[in-house]
C-alpha cells in the first residue's frame, strides 16, 4: 500500500490517542504526548480509583505524570480547528488521498486486500470479487474493534498493576522478617559475647587465686629445701675437718659425729599439685544458651489479689486455667477487672531473670505472655503495647505475634510448647526463646534500663486455656538439680 499522503499524516496527528477523534481542548503532560482535557482527567479518576496512591502514567509510553500539570497546546488546537475548517468547507475533499491508479476518491475498502479503493477499482478485474465495504463503516468497524483491543490491554495491564503491588508487599514483609531475624541474631551473639566475657573474667580470676596459692607453697617448700641444704652443708664441712685430725681426736669425736650423719633424713615436700585446676569448654552450638540462661533462672509465682475473676490458680500458684464462670472473690484494687490478666508475685529488677512457661499450641489456643510494669492500669480497657507498659508476645487465632505498634508476625521453626522468656533489666531487653530449642523468637530492646521493676505477665483470652510456669526446681530438668 502506497504511503500516506501528508493531509493523512496530519489528520492523524489530529487524533486523540484515547478517544481516537480529533482533539477537545488539547492539552500536553509531562512526557510530551497531548489529549483531550476530558479524556486524560477521565483516565486519571479511573487511574487514581484501580490504583490508589500509585503515580499516573500515560496511557502512550507509560511515563509518570502529575494531574496538575497539563498545559493547553494551543498549537495543536488552532490546527484542529483549521482541519475542521477544511472538512466544513469541502477541503476535506482536497485534502483526502486519491486513488494512485484512477486520481479518484477512496469510497470503499476492499476486506481481502485490506486497502481503501476506488468505485472504479470496484470494478476492476482484481477487485469485482472481493468483499467490500463503504470506508467510513469499515473504519468505525475497526474502531470499534481497536477500542475493544484497547479495553483488553488496558484490563491486563491493571490485573499485572495488581499483581506488582501483591508482590511488591511480599517484598516488603519478606525484608521486614529478615530484618528481625537480624536483630534477634544480633542481640542473641551479643548476649554470648557477654557472657563468655564474663565468664572469661571469672575464670581468669579463678586461675589467678590458683595460682597465688600454688606459688605460695612451692616458695614455702624451696625455702624449706634451702635450710636443708644448708644442714647438710655444715654437717660434711664438720665431717672433713674431723677426718683431717689425728687418730686419737678422730676417735674421740668419731661416735657423735658418725651418729649425726648416720641419722640425718631427707625431708621431701608433701605432694602438691602438678597441673592447673581451671578448666573451660566454649560451646559448641547455641542450644548451650540454655545451660547459660539457666544460671539466671527465676523462681516464679502467680499473685492471686491481681487475678480476672474468671482465673483460677493452681495451689502451689504456678498454673493459671481461664474458666467461663466468675469465681466469687473479693475485690481489690490490683485485680484486673476487664483483661483475664495476672501478674506474678514478685517484681523483677536490676540484673537478668530467667524463667519458662509451659504453653498450649494450635488454632484454639489464645494466651499472652511477657512483662509489665506495676503501674499497668488494672480497670477498664488499655492498649497492650509498650507504652502502657506491657513487652509480651501472644498466640491468636494460630498466629504468633509481638506486641508492637503494628504488631509484628512471627514465624517459629515449631509451635513451642515450653516459652522462656529472659529479662536483662539492665539492658532494657526482653527475649522470648521456643525453650526446648532454644530457638529465639523475638526480642524487644529499648536500649536503656527501665524505668521500674517488671512482673511476669499472663493474659488467657479463650476458656480452657491454661498456662503453668516451670518451677526453678524441675525433676524433668537434666540431672533433676536445681536450675
């Protein structure tokens, strides 16, 4: 097909690419390319209602764009208006391509050959059987179709829009895990270095003593050696100077002296030690963490004058059962009368406290664990957060959770079913370990000391939930010897 004539080219040149009719108050975006007012306000609602939040992009060459920021093409208009005026004025005549071979204007449009022909190419040999049709319905029936294509891709192109943000987000909590995860490796070596350093200090001093003692005796033993040898000495000086006098002095002095020398014994040191006491195996693995942390274990118990009517303890106070009815208790001013919470009996403060809480796992498992400071309100509703006061992690609805502001989703290797929680008081951090493992789970550090001293925090949110701490003292504990 012969190329397009210029008129041609600049009638297309007139179209607007959405609406693909010349254009209406044409205006230019960021990226150069020109609408009608109408039609890019009309993509930018739609744009703005599918995709929310995300930048515009024009519908030619996807370039991002602001929707304040169309310019009139005033250009483009006055040549609109002049080609309008051409149309009304029969112009449209002139300047509509002739037929190549006859010089006459292109009325129909052969569908086998796919071009615009003449009246008198209809009747020409090569196009009197084939399927025509006038141009003008032709061309509206490809538009028809075109805007059908353009409807398609526009809806494929939201659905990858869509598909991108999904994936996107995944990014995003992919990287925010991972970045806990490297917080909690961080703050766990942290916490081995520490203690090995500790340890190190303590062993070091150990052999010091070791060895103040031991350079203690061998001094007394070598001074003990000297004065022997000095003995010794002084007896074979006496013996020689007697073997050098006459016979008659020899024999006088003969009998004491040989008796001297005779009975004179060896002293030998008592036995002492021969090799160094202190000994040190590093650990081999991080499951070791949990004979360290067991040097910091806590003997915890529930207070009853802070338990929800609807908990019942166990009686030696370490077990808590939610039950659906109130039990018919006094009340106190510690009690919590809206939470079904309890707080242990003793407040945790400076130094490291360490202690497990046997937990129940699965979807109807509803429970909540950690620390809270005493000044926790005990009425009426209150934000289970950090800045209430409260450093916990939860089991809801079969999900793990920290209690941060949002909460953040976690995902241990197993369900524990025996929780420790360590509290570094000193250090302002509170880590919760799957304790079988020793698998930390999550970490909460403020970077400071608190504030005041904490207590063992219990929340049980479904009846028949029950939770119970491990005694320091635990026949199931290695050895069964207090931890």
């Amino acid at each position: 097909m012969a190329s397009a004539s210029p008129v041609e080219k600049l009638q297309e040149e007139a179209v607007c690419p959405i609406c693909l009719e010349f254009f209406t108050e044409p205006v230019s975006i960021d990226c150069g390319h020109n609408f009608c007012r109408a039609c890019i306000h009309r993509h930018c609602e739609t744009w703005g209602q599918e995709s929310p939040g995300r930048p515009f992009r024009c519908p030619v060459c996807k370039g991002q764009f602001k929707d304040d920021n169309f310019r009139p093409n005033r250009v483009l208009a006055n040549m609109v208006e002049s080609i309008l005026k051409l149309r009304a004025a029969g112009g449209e005549e002139r300047a509509e391509p002739l037929c190549q071979h006859h010089q006459e204007k292109l009325k129909l449009f052969c569908e086998e050959d796919g071009k615009a022909i003449c009246l008198v190419c209809r009747e020409s040999q090569q196009h009197r059987e084939h399927r025509v049709a006038p141009l003008e319905e032709a061309a509206q029936a490809h538009k028809a179709r075109v805007q059908q294509a353009l409807t398609l891709l526009r809806e494929k192109m939201e659905a990858a829009k869509r598909l991108e943000t999904k994936e996107a987000r995944k990014v995003k909590e992919w990287q925010e895990k991972v970045q806990v995860q490297r917080q909690i490796i961080v703050s766990e070596f942290e916490k081995i270095r520490q203690f090995l350093s500790e340890e190190e200090q303590l062993l070091l001093e150990k052999l010091a003593k070791e060895e103040e003692g031991f350079m203690q005796r061998a001094w007394a033993i070598l001074a003990d050696l000297s004065e022997q040898c000095s003995a010794l000495g002084k007896l074979i000086t006496e013996l020689e100077d007697k073997s050098r006098q006459s016979s008659v002095q020899l024999l006088e002095w003969a009998r004491h002296s040989l008796s001297r020398a005779e009975t004179a014994r060896l002293w030998e040191p008592e036995a002492r030690p021969t090799d160094v006491k202190t000994r040190y195996s590093f650990p081999e693995h991080c499951l070791e963490m949990r004979t360290m942390l067991q040097r910091f274990k806590t003997d915890v118990t529930l207070d009853p004058e802070t338990a929800h009517m609807c908990l019942e303890l166990s009686a030696d106070r370490r077990g808590v059962r939610l039950r659906e009815q109130q039990r018919a208790v006094p009340p106190h001013p510690k009690r919590f009368d809206t939470y079904r919470c309890v707080l242990g009996a003793a407040g945790l403060g400076a130094g490291r406290h360490y202690w497990e809480v046997e937990v129940e796992a699965g979807d109807k498992a509803y429970w909540t664990l950690g620390v809270a400071r005493a000044s926790l309100r005990r009425k009426g509703w209150f934000s289970l957060e950090q800045e209430e006061g409260v450093w916990a992690v939860r089991l809801l609805r079969g999900q793990y959770q920290a209690l941060t502001c949002p909460e953040t989703s976690l995902s241990p290797s197993r369900s524990p079913e025996l929780l420790g929680v360590f509290l570094d008081w000193d250090r302002g951090s509170v880590t919760f370990y799957e304790a079988e493992g020793m698998e930390p789970i999550f970490s909460f550090a403020t970077g400071a000391p608190f504030a005041e001293p904490l207590y063992p925090f219990f929340w049980l949110m479904c009846p028949g939930t029950s939770l119970r701490v491990r005694p320091s003292w635990d026949p199931r504990c290695e050895g069964g010897k207090q931890a």
